[in-house]
C-alpha cells in the first residue's frame, strides 16, 4: 500500500519575486507578477 508521509494541503510553489504561493503544479507561474514560481517542496533533505 502507499502511504503519503508529506501533506499535500501545504503550497509548494513560491514566488521569488513577491513570495506569491501555491499549491497548483500544473501551471507554476504567478499570477500576480508573471514569474515563475519555485518548488519549494524540495526542502526536506
Ligand atoms: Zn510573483
């Protein structure tokens, strides 16, 4: 069985423009400032 460990409620994109974030991975981009957004999802090493 898979068991997820991470919660996926939590955003994982973030904005290094204005710090806009979200959650959504099929479009990163932000749409407040048009940048692409960063995968901060990644942090856990
Ligand atoms: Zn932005």
């Amino acid at each position: 069985m898979i068991v997820d460990s991470y919660t996926p409620t939590k955003p994982s994109y973030e904005c290094p423009g204005c710090g806009y974030r979200d959650h959504a991975t099929s479009d990163p981009l932000c749409p407040d400032c048009g940048g692409q957004l960063s995968n901060i999802a990644v942090a856990r090493e």
